[in-house]
C-alpha cells in the first residue's frame, strides 16, 4: 500500500521557516504573501501494516504531536 503522510506546524506554533522564506520572497519581488508555513512530506510504500499502527507511527516517531499535526492519506 502506498500512504502519504503531511505534516505541518499547528497553528499555534510559531514557524521560524516559513516567517523568513516569506521575507525572502518578498525580497525577490513576489509580494502579497500573507502566510507561509513549512511542513514535510512522507511517501510510504509499505504491506501488512493497518490504519492504526499508520497512525501510532506518526504520533510516536514520524510528528511531534506537541507542536505538529499530520494528515494520513492512503493512496492505493
């Protein structure tokens, strides 16, 4: 099965990343960016494994629940 795992700063949590990739391309010339945030991408190809051990795998080693939220997706 083939799953992608997104995982992106809550939105409570300050994003250094994404506040200075904001100011740079404004630097650049690309203007009117009101918000920038930067996650990760996971793409998984893996077999045998359920939905719920998926899941407790982003909780406990791929995300850090206290200032991150992931989103699972099952492609095939």
């Amino acid at each position: 099965m083939k799953v992608r795992i997104t995982i992106m700063p809550q939105a409570a949590v300050l994003d250094p990343a994404g506040v200075a990739t904001a100011h740079a391309l404004e630097h650049l010339g690309l203007h009117g960016v009101s918000s920038l945030r930067i996650g990760k991408l996971i793409e998984l190809d893996i077999e045998g494994a359920t939905e719920e051990e998926l899941h407790q795998a982003c909780r406990d080693l791929l995300s850090n629940p206290v200032m991150e939220d992931y989103c699972l997706e099952v492609i095939s």
